[in-house]
C-alpha cells in the first residue's frame, strides 16, 4: 500500500483540479485502479468516487554529459466524493 503511491503532483493545474476535489498522484506503474483507490482510502482517510490513470512516456533530456532518457512513469488522477478533501493539497 505504502509503495502504490510515490508522491503527489503539485502544479498550477493540479490546484485547480484540486477545487473540484480531484487529486493527482504519481504512482507505481504496476499498480492498478483498485490499489490505488485502497492506498488513498486508506493513507488520507477519505472516500474515493474514480480513479483515472494515465501513463506518460519519457522524454529526452540534454545535459552537458549528452543525452539521458526519463523513465516512463503513471499518474493517478482520483477524484473524492462530495464534501471530502485532502489537508495536504490545502496546505494545512
């Protein structure tokens, strides 16, 4: 359970999800929807409405030792049920 969830994903869109009570993490990219559905349950003490899933590709970077290619990674988009949210994400 510990391991399904690796952090969570602040950004500028991710905020404005958040409003609406949809939270992004990113997460092992074996897990599926139901383990991450239990991790969040379970770790934030909320209800889960869904759970989406995506997977990103990695990309190329340069550096000044040549190029090295990021890892594919997943995210998680889970979304809570009415009047639920998450203090992390609130910055309490």
């Amino acid at each position: 359970m510990y391991y399904t969830i690796k952090k969570p994903l602040i950004t500028e869109k991710n905020s404005l999800l958040a409003e609406s009570g949809v939270y992004v993490f990113e997460v092992d990219r074996k897990s599926t929807k139901t383990e991450v559905k239990d991790a969040v349950e379970k770790l934030f003490r909320v209800k889960v409405e869904t759970v989406r899933t995506a997977i990103c590709r990695g990309r190329s970077r340069k550096t000044r030792l040549g190029v090295s290619k990021v890892r594919y990674w997943k995210k998680a988009m889970v979304k809570l049920m009415p009047g639920e949210k998450i203090k992390l994400f609130e910055g309490a």
